[in-house]
C-alpha cells in the first residue's frame, strides 16, 4: 500500500474520515469490536507499532503479534509468505515492518487479509505520508497554494521522497529543497516526480535563507555517516538545528513537522512555540491509522 494507491478522490475521503474520528472518536470506539490486528513487525519500532494498536483498540478491535524477528519464527527460518498464510487464519488485517524492501508486498501477494506497509526498509513508510498529509490538511485546511520546506537529509529520507510524491498531485504546491551539497533529493525524485509534474522547487543550503517564505517546514535529522569527511559534517551540522534564532524568521503561521526521531535538528526550547506541531503529528498518526483499517476493512458505519 502506498498513498499513490489512492487516487486524489480517495485520499481526501480517508483524511476526511480520519477528520471526523478526531472530532468524535466516542463514534468510533466499538466498531471493530469483533475484528484483530496482527502487528508483524520484524525490526524494532515504538512510535510505529504503537500507533497501530492504540489504532486498533480505539476501536474496540484486538492485537496480536510480535516486536521483533527474533521472537517470532522468522528465526527459525520460516519465509514472510508462509508467515501471512498463517497468520491471515488469525487476524482480520495486518500491519507488516521488514527491513526487506518488498516484503509487505511478497506478503500481500499471498494474504488472505490486508497487508499494511509499516515500513519496509528504506524503501517506504506509507502510514507516515498519511500521518504528514492529515497533519497538513487539519493544520492549513488545505494543500493547495502552500509553498513547503523539507530539511536535511533529502537523499535517503524515504518520509521525504513519499511526501512529495503525494503533494505534486494538488495544485499550487511549491518545495523548497534544503540541504548540503552531500544531501540532495535523488536525481529521479528531481526529474521523474518534479520536473515531470511541473511542480516549482529550487534548492538551497541555508535553512534560515529559506525559512521566511515556508508555510510548512518538515524536518529531518542529518546524519553523520552520511558524509564524507569529518570536516564537511561539523560545516553543516549547524545549519539544520532549528531554534528560536532561525524561528524569529519564519512567518506567525508556519507549521513545524518532523517524522520522529528526533536528534538535535530542532532544539527544546522550539517545543513550546505554537508553531510546533511534531508532537500532534504523532496523534494524527492514530486517527490515520485508525482510518486506513476501517477503509480496508471495509467496516460499515451506521451514520455514513
């Protein structure tokens, strides 16, 4: 599952559903109360798994399943296909993390039930795309007409590449590439997504050149082993920490996103700044998540 799997139509019926449980989740508390998630997760994740089973039991539904490979019999040499054709006598839907790029769709191709991507090494994370598009929607009531800043590393962001992917499809949608040299966004996500879609984007290094114009700034930690040498590193290390400083550049009503995880890349003292929305971000990842099963699980709501 990817959020390009949705056509633009279906993509804002799920956000709206998505809208209405935050507005009224009581609505919503006991609809799957005979329905189970299997949470297969073969890496380690916190924020991830358990939004997916907060999702599920917001409501009413059950969760079973394991945190790691090594708990499961993914350790004894069992394959991802075998595991979901066992599994789907189990669960209702599933929810799939693997290192492996791929595997959530091996294992769609042999499920009797649907398969959540949850991640699939550094190939996607589509829930998250879901979690930033809501979390833009309800913030700005709108993604048409925003111009939008992604920071730091744009090369092997997989939250990054995804979000854009999405966003080129509505209209009047700027970026604003920020980053080193080292860090670009890849050359296909430039000419393939970009470029093929008409989409305006110009790239800068500075984060604080760039934060005047920016409605929504997404950031995203750099990391070390990304570079080269030592030297180039400690150079730009500094530019993507966001703090009060750079803040006081940035319009009144500018939205400050993050995946999660953070670092160092956006210091405390910006958590308390209205502006700053990563935490709620994390909350809307319920209400997505929790919309995305009910949608694939084609539940019938009375009131709908």
């Amino acid at each position: 599952m990817s959020p390009l799997d949705f056509s633009v139509e279906e993509l804002d019926e799920l956000l709206d559903l998505a809208s209405d449980i935050e507005k009224s989740p009581e609505k919503y508390a006991h609809v799957c109360d005979d329905k189970r998630l299997a949470t297969l997760f073969y890496e380690p994740s916190t924020r991830t798994r358990l939004s997916f089973e907060a999702a599920m039991m917001n409501l009413g539904g059950k969760v079973l399943g394991f945190s790691s490979a090594d708990s499961s019999s993914a350790a004894k040499g069992e394959s991802v296909a075998d595991t979901i054709r066992v599994v789907s006598c189990y669960a209702d839907i599933c929810a799939m993390r693997h290192p492996k790029e791929g595997a959530p769709m091996v294992a769609a191709m042999h499920s009797r039930i649907p398969v959540i991507n949850a991640g699939d090494g550094g190939h996607q994370h589509p829930t998250q795309t879901l979690t930033d598009l809501l979390t833009i929607r309800s913030l700005k009531g709108h993604f048409d007409n925003l111009t939008i800043g992604l920071c730091g590393d744009l090369k092997f962001g997989r939250t990054v590449h995804s979000l854009i992917e999405a966003l080129v499809r509505y209209p009047n949608v700027r970026f604003v590439l920020i980053s080193p040299e080292e860090l670009r966004i890849p050359s296909y996500i430039r000419e393939s997504v970009l470029e093929k879609s008409g989409c305006p984007y110009k790239e800068m290094e500075r984060l604080e050149d760039a934060i005047p114009e920016l409605d929504i700034l997404y950031m995203t930690r750099v990391q070390r082993e990304r570079f080269f040498n030592e030297e180039d590193y400690v150079r730009m290390k500094d530019f993507y920490v966001l703090d009060k400083v750079k803040l006081s550049l940035a319009k009144e009503d500018m939205q400050i996103l993050h995946p999660l995880p953070r670092v160092n890349e956006i210091a405390v003292e910006v958590d308390n700044d209205p502006r700053a929305a990563y935490f709620k971000q994390a909350q809307y990842g319920v209400y997505v998540r929790m919309a995305l099963i009910l949608t694939l699980l084609e539940v019938k709501l009375p009131w709908r």
